[in-house]
C-alpha cells in the first residue's frame, strides 16, 4: 500500500463527471482527453491524445463524502492486531515513523518480516485466481479478507486511518487506494489489487496489476512496462547505493516512451510499523540518504500513460484517479537490503 505525498486537491473541487461539455464519457470506447471550450482555447493545453478501450472509473452520483457508510469485515479476536486496529479513528502513532527503518539483520526480526513478506506473496497470488470477468472487486476483498485470517493473519489496509476494506482495487484510470465495490470486472480491465498483511508483528506488502479478459494492446503494454520499471529499480539496490538511483531508474526505463510516473505516492519502510522511513521517491530526486544493511523498504512505482502524471482523490478521500482519465498500472514488491545485495522478499 502506497505511502502519500501530500499533493493535488480534494476530488469535489475539481469539475469532473461522466458528461463534459455535453460529450458523455464513453463506457468502452477510444479514450481520448476531453477538454473544455477553455482548455481547447489555451495555448498550453495537453496534445490530444488515444489511450486505448477500457471504461473510465468515476465517483458515483451523487457524489457520497467520506467511507463512513462502507460495512467493514470483522476479525476474529484471537488474530493478532496492529496498534492502529485497537483505536477509533484507525490513526497510528506518528513516533515510530519517525525512524531508520532498519530491522536487524540475523535475528527474529529479520525472520518476521521475512515470513509476513511470504505471506503477502502467497496473498497476491490467490488473489489472482479471483480475478474473471464478472467478478466484483468487493467480493475479491472478501475472498482476500477470509484468506488471510485463515493465515492467522491481519489484513493491514482494514482500518487504516479508516480505510474500510482488506486490500486496495485500483482500476483502470485509478492510480492508488481503490476501495472495493460491487462493479463488476469488465472485459478489457486492468485491476491492480495491493496486498499488505500484519503477521507475527510484522507487515508484508506487494501489489500485481492484472489483465481482466481481453486486454487491448495499449494497456498490456502499460502493464509491462510498469513490470520492468519495478525490476529495474530493484536492480540498482544495495548496500551503500543512494536511494535516488530507485527514482533514476525509473525514469530511465521510461525514456523516450509516452508514460510519466506518478508523484504523487511513494515506497515506504516497512517493518512493525506499516509505514515509515525509508521514503522510496519512485522519479527522478535529489534526496539524499543511501541504502544500509537492514533497511527494508517497498519499491511500488505508478507509471501513468502519457505525460501528465498528476492526479486527483475521489469524494470517498481515498481513491485516486488520473487527472485526464488515463491508465494507470502498478507493480510492488519488498527489499531487504543485506551485507551482500537486496533480497526481494516477495518475488
């Protein structure tokens, strides 16, 4: 599951619907970018672009503020919980945070998260068996939720500042942070489901996007190209490698291509805490900061056809979509970097 870089603004403030300009948004047709009389008027206005056939994903109307009115799943007593499914608001302690991000090497903290990363992995690909056409996000989220706990596991997402499912179901134009519902998967979909589990005390987090059926030419491209920006990050990890070269590779498996990655969200740390130190910069950055033995971390990038990569958060506060309706696609995994390398604890 992401980590956020505060940016962009609330989804209501932004004229968005499923008609522009009395143009209504296709349910399958050749995405293109519709414009306003004003946009169409501006001299820097975004070259007209077709981003392929898939349905656009838009908040329902009327707009529902908030996710206050979503049924959360329950988890039986005996599993253990992280300390944010213990209180109201779902809100962690912001101190651990704050830290390296670092985990000792050799030891039973190095074993935890090694095993919470498998489990996420086993997740991810029982995930995959759930996704058809016709099946519905919510009832994969159900799927998930029950396989995890059968794992004597906590579904990390649940609860989390509040979000209401057990995973995150991205599709199409949706960057990050989908929250399952009862659309069905459509033919031509792609749907990227994030997995992260809390066992033993530890958090294991990765995330696939699938094809949904017969997916045109132009998103099994994105996808694999997502793919192989996810693996040429993870080639440049190790020990006393900068973290920015994560970002730097990134880019460059996307040069002189027609993609641009979000900025939007990030790569965390991730041990006992969900979210902390190290934060992954998936773009091109001058942070400083290099990798340590002991550091474990997510490398998740979201690589948005075209060159606009910003986006925008729905009413609900939590899903983010493209700003111009193009696909998104994203890969994650887990690396632990150790005295030798980077081992991938997901793969």
């Amino acid at each position: 599951m992401l980590g956020v870089r505060i940016k962009g603004r609330p989804a209501w403030t932004r004229p968005f619907i499923s008609t522009v300009n009395g143009r209504k948004l296709p349910a399958k047709a050749p995405l293109r970018r519709y414009t306003t009389d004003a946009e169409e008027n501006s001299a820097d206005q975004e070259p007209f672009e077709d981003f392929g056939e898939y349905e656009v994903i838009l908040p329902q109307e009327p707009f529902v503020f908030g996710v206050s009115h979503i049924h959360t799943r329950q988890v039986p007593e005996d599993i253990v919980k992280p300390p944010y499914a213990l209180t109201v608001d779902g809100v962690p302690d912001q101190t651990p945070r704050r830290d390296s991000g670092k985990i000792k090497l050799g030891g039973e903290a190095e074993s935890r998260v090694r095993q919470a990363a498998l489990l996420a992995k086993k997740v991810r690909e029982f995930a995959g068996t759930q996704v058809k056409v016709g099946a519905t996000t919510k009832a994969i989220d159900a799927a998930i939720h029950d396989f995890i706990v059968a794992n004597s596991a906590y579904p990390s997402p649940l609860r989390y500042q509040g979000f209401p499912r057990s995973c995150c179901t991205s599709i199409n134009n949706i960057i990050a942070h989908g929250i399952p519902d009862d659309r069905p998967l459509h033919d031509g979909d792609i749907l990227n489901i994030d997995i992260t589990v809390y066992f033993n005390g530890y958090h294991g987090d990765t995330s696939k996007t699938f094809l949904v059926g017969d997916v045109d030419e132009r998103g099994r491209e994105l996808v694999q190209v997502t793919n192989e920006a996810l693996e040429r990050a993870i080639a440049v990890c190790g020990p006393n490698r900068p973290f920015k070269a994560i970002g730097k590779a990134i880019y460059g498996s996307l040069a002189q291509r027609n993609y641009s990655i979000s900025e939007q969200f990030t790569g965390h740390g991730i041990n006992k805490v969900f979210h902390c130190a190290p934060w992954i910069l998936h773009h091109l950055n001058d942070e400083p900061g290099v990798m340590e033995p002991g550091h474990c971390f997510t490398i998740e990038p979201a690589i948005i056809q075209g060159r606009n990569p910003r986006g925008w958060i729905f009413p609900d506060g939590w899903t983010a979509s493209t700003e111009n309706c193009a696909r998104s696609a994203q890969a994650e995994h887990m690396v632990l970097i150790t005295e030798k390398g980077a081992d991938v604890l997901t793969r």
